[in-house]
C-alpha cells in the first residue's frame, strides 16, 4: 500500500479453526467484523461471539414504533454516506428479497429503478415571490474565503491539533451558500427562507465549532463531488430504512451461519496482561441474565471492542411530551461502550481519551423527530414545493429555521410493515437549544406536536389539518456528533492500539490516517482492517483518499 494504515506491527497469521472471537457490542461495525471474520478469515461461526447488553442485537439503532403511536426512526443514530468498504461488506450478505442474490444487487437494482434518467443534483431553492427559485452554489465564495479554504486542504494535519473549523474561516464564510453545501449552520439569521437537499448539507453536519482536522478530511476525501453529493449513489438507496435494509439482513446472515449472539451479556472489566511490554486482553468478566460470568481468552484468541456510541443517552419523547432531559447530563446516559473505554484508557495511554468525546454535550447533541402521517397532504404540498417525489431521498434545510431543522422525505413504505395509507418521514436540528421561530421555547423541551408545529409554519403549510393527521415522535441524542469535536491525534486510538497483541477497537472513535468519520464507511473500514491485522491474513480495506484525482475539479469549483 502506498500509504499505512495504522503504526502497530503486522500480526503473524491465526489458525482459524482454533481461534475464538470475542466481539464487544453489536454496532454495524461489530457485525462487520463477524462477516469478514467468516468470509475473509474462515474463522468458524460458531467460534465467533458477540457481547451485547441489549435483548436485541444493533447497538440499540433499531427503529421501533407502530402506525397508531407513531413511529421513531432515530435517523441521527447512523451516519450516511456509504462507499467501497461497506459495497464490500454488502456484497458478502444474502438479499432477504430474492434467493442467490446479494443485498448488494438489491440497492444497485432499486438505486438504477430510482433515477430513471433523471438524477437529481445538488441545488438550493430560495422562496421568491412567485415560488422557489434555484440557486448558483459555486458563485458564493469570495476569493479571501477561498483561499482560506485552499489553506486548509493543504495543511499538513498533525499541526492542526485541537483547532475548531471557524479558527480558519471569518463569519461571513459560514453565511456563504458553499457552507450551506457542507453544513446547516448559519452564523446570522437570513432574510429569507431556503431549502436544500444537498446531502452533505443534513447528512454531515458540520457546525463552525467541530474539527478542522475532520472538515480538512472531509474535504480531501470527497474533494471535486460538492456539486453532485446529492445524486443517489447505489449504496445509499435502500428499500427501506438503513436498520431495516442493513442491519437486519446482516443480522440475520451471521445467525444463519452459527455466530454466537449472547444477548443480556453486560460487560464489567476487561481484564489485561501486561507482558514484556505488550498489553493482551485475558479475560472479560460480565453478567449474563444477571449471572456473573468470567471468560477466558487465550492468547490464540482476539477480542474486537466497539468503543464510544453516538446513540448512548438518547431519549425520546412522544406527540404530547417532550424527551427526558436525564440523560442530558454529561455524567448519565453513558453505555458500556463508553464505560469499557473509560477503564481501558484509564490502565493504558494508547487507547485515547474518551473523555474529550462524551463530556461536551453542548458541542454534540441533535434532536431528531420522525412524523407518521395519516392523510396524504403533507406529501402533496411537499411534492409541490420542491418538485421532488419521494424515494429520491430529498432533504430539505430550512436556512431561517433558529432550531436549524432539517427533513428528509424517503422512499414509502420506509419500515417493513407500514401500512399502505400511512406516510413517514423524518429530520432534525442541529440547534436544539434555541428558541422556536413560532414556538417560543427551545426545542429540548417541546412535544411532538409542537415541533411539528413549527416546522409546518416554516413550510407555510396549513397546521391545523395536518397536526390532527399526524404523530411526531422527538429524540434527543446528547453525543450524536461527538466523533466531529476537535481533537489531538492522540485522544483516538489505533484500532490496533499501539503495544497491544490480540486486541483491536473499532467504531466511528477510532483512528484510521485520512478517512473522515462521517461516513458509516468509516466504522466498517476499521473492521476490515481490525480483521485484516488479528488474523494475520493481510487483506487490507480498499484506500479511498481522493483528493489527488478530483483536486482539479475541487480547484475549478473554487475558481468558479
């Protein structure tokens, strides 16, 4: 490889059939590393088992609700954007749809039915007099803000340590459309209402005061595709939601083959040795349906530990009460893959600092809401509005919203068993704590109702027919950009940690050199390459660094 993954040395090959893994928690990243420990490994199935505290397998991302009381889709709990390691890993999973297929095949196939000759592209709509009208996002930049830009793409990353995105940029950058594209973060309030369904703009989330090492990141990797990240790639078309269309497949192929899910197992100590030097896991003691339990790990044998969660502390509300604010305090909510890197790091300086990821909940928290609708106007008024039918997966932000609320209008039916008169649709915002444009109160503490409320007056969509017609389900997640806070290189660890032997940790807080975190490609890289290095077998995941083939195009966009 032209570049390294990680500074740990390459491990000498496993024999699989006496090899016993142990996976920590059952996050998408989890599952991958089962999958590619089967396919890639030919670690035995049976030999391989998952920890998870919860009854159900997921990492607690499932989807869970119903047409009469509302469904609540917890969109925010995974980040998008999925590319070669995840195409990869899909290709490798059985359709739940058609025997001797591959899900894979099904999201190219449904992704090819989608566009139809028509692919739409990124754009913004500002609401003119007589309707919206679009937008040139290229010409928004002047030349300080672009040259400020050029400056960070260029910089070497490990001087950019603890530095925030708005260390490098004046204000007037993030009221320009080109952050807009990027994020949905404005510094002052417009004079009039936009729209966009610009992915990056909702899927990434950029705010001023995340990273400029993971901004810098972003940039380079998808360098010179600005104008087109709204075009639905195969791997972002799903038939229905990502869980759904993703996880559950997944699942459901690893208990096919004999993957060992041991299900209210709760971790309490991971139990090292420290030999000439060289850290090794001996042992995990737990609590299975309340029995305390210690199991033996060879030194033959590999442990795979999800660290961190973007979930942990969530807490929904309902149509008529807003969500708990209990776990909105940094000390509460804190699930075990918080809890188990906590101790790891608290024994061993390689494994990071968690505490720089889970404390700052003013800098990380979303509140995401997902709306049942009972009646079809919304749709129709929406249709009108953008031109877009649903399927496309069109966002909307709306600029003047004080909450920064974003929606996104899916392919129906969006959950497996909803009904054929029962619309869904989901969004967010990234400004929680401010005051309502309408609602006069922050967003934390309203109802459903209430959220809807507001959001149908942005639209400048009747309320009353509408409200009556639908539930609105809030869901707070304290942590969901966590992984995009400023940082120094050493507060991740590698996921192979620096002086461990049968070791790795996986997930979206783990380092991997030029990948950027906000994408759900990022946690199922750290497994192919986690799998890759325990076992010896030197299949490494595909390198994605693109900034050298499409930095013209990126160059040309900014001189536009």
């Amino acid at each position: 490889m032209a570049r390294q993954l990680q500074t740990a040395q390459v491990q000498e090959q496993r024999v699989p059939d006496s090899v016993d893994a142990w996976i920590v928690g059952s996050s998408v990243a989890s599952l991958a590393s089962a999958v590619h420990l089967i396919c890639d490994a030919n670690v035995p199935a049976s030999q391989i088992h998952i920890l998870e505290s919860r009854s159900t397998p997921g990492d607690g991302i499932i989807s869970i609700g119903d047409p009469l009381n509302g469904y609540d889709h917890r969109p925010g709990c995974m980040p998008t954007f999925n590319d070669a390691c995840m195409e990869r890993l899909l290709a490798l999973v059985p359709s739940t749809i058609g025997s001797g297929r591959t899900v894979l095949e099904d999201m190219k196939e449904l992704c090819a039915n989608d566009h139809d000759g028509d692919v739409p592209g990124t754009h913004i709509l500002i609401q003119g007099d007589h309707g919206p009208v679009k937008l040139d996002t290229r010409k928004s930049l002047n030349l300080k803000d672009r040259m400020d830009l050029m400056v960070l793409i260029l910089k070497p990353e490990k001087i950019l340590a603890r530095k925030r995105i708005n260390e490098f940029f004046r204000e007037s950058f993030f009221g320009s459309r080109f952050w807009i594209t990027l994020s949905t973060m404005w510094v002052a309030r417009p004079k009039e209402t936009d729209w966009t369904n610009a992915k990056w703009t909702n899927r990434f989330g950029f705010q001023p005061w995340h990273s400029a090492t993971e901004f810098r990141r972003c940039l380079r990797r998808y360098s010179g595709e600005v104008r087109n990240l709204n075009t639905n790639r195969p791997l972002d078309c799903t038939k229905y939601n990502q869980f759904e269309s993703i996880v559950t497949p997944t699942i459901g192929f690893l208990k096919h083959q004999g993957v060992d899910f041991q299900l209210n197992t709760k971790i309490k100590d991971i139990v090292t040795r420290l030999d000439s030097g060289t850290v090794s896991i001996s042992a995990i003691r737990a609590l299975q349906d309340g029995a305390e339990e210690t199991i033996t790990v060879r030194p033959k044998d590999i442990v795979i530990i999800s660290l961190g969660s973007t979930t942990s502390g969530s807490s929904s509300g309902t149509n008529n009460d807003p969500p708990s604010m209990v776990t909105m305090e940094a000390e509460n909510g804190l699930d075990e893959n918080w809890s188990i890197w906590l101790d790891l790091a608290t024994q061993h300086p390689s494994f990071g600092d968690p505490y720089n990821f889970c404390t700052r909940i003013s800098e990380s928290r979303l509140e995401s809401f997902t709306v049942t609708l009972k009646d079809p106007e919304f749709f129709a008024r929406f249709i009108n509005l953008t031109h877009d039918r649903p399927g496309l997966g069109t966002f909307v932000s709306l600029k003047d919203s004080n909450w920064m609320i974003s929606i996104c209008i899916p392919r129906q039916p969006f959950f497996y068993f909803q009904p054929e008169n029962i619309n869904v649709f989901w969004g967010y915002g990234l400004r929680p704590d401010r005051e309502g444009n309408f609602v006069r109160k922050p967003m934390l503490f309203c109802s459903g109702e209430e959220i809807m409320t507001e959001l149908l007056s942005l639209l400048g969509f009747p309320s009353a027919s509408i409200r009556r017609n639908s539930i609105t389900i809030p869901c707070v997640m304290p942590r969901r950009t966590a992984s995009m806070l400023p940082r120094t290189c050493q507060n991740r660890p590698n996921v192979i940690p620096d002086g461990t032997a049968n070791l790795a940790v996986i997930g979206q807080f783990v380092n991997i050199p030029d990948e950027t975190t906000v994408s759900l490609d990022y946690s199922v890289r750290g497994a192919q390459f986690a799998v890759s290095q325990l076992m010896g077998i030197g299949k490494e995941p595909v390198s994605t660094n693109r900034l050298s083939s499409s930095f013209s195009r990126f160059w040309k966009l900014l001189l536009a």
